[in-house]
C-alpha cells in the first residue's frame, strides 16, 4: 500500500486555497444582493425652534 495518498503536498494546498478564494470572490456579490436592505430611514422635520440661536429665531421668552 502506498502511505504517500495521504499527505498534503504543497501545490495541493496552494490549489486548494486558491480554489477558496475564487469560490468566495464568486459567492460574496450574490449573498450580498440577495441579502435584505435594511430600510431607509426618514430624516427628522425641520423644527427652527431646535436651531436657536441659529437660522434668526428668538424664542418667546427672550423677547
């Protein structure tokens, strides 16, 4: 029996890594389509009366 089919040689790791990394380039942009957006959330109103002393408004209380 020949104990040599066992082992790992250099080349057979190189490939198989290589092989890995072309699966997951291939695999990354289809998960990542296929995954749900998460939605787009609403941008808050704007209140002048949260800008003081900016935008010109002077509250009532300081008149």
């Amino acid at each position: 029996m020949n104990t040599d089919l066992n082992k790992l040689t250099r080349r057979e790791a190189l490939l198989n890594a290589l092989k890995g990394t072309v699966a997951t380039a291939v695999a990354t942009p289809i998960l990542v389509q296929a995954a749900p957006e998460a939605p787009a959330q609403a941008e808050a109103a704007f209140v002048p009366e949260n800008d003081y002393p900016f935008f010109g408004y002077e509250p009532d209380s300081l008149s």
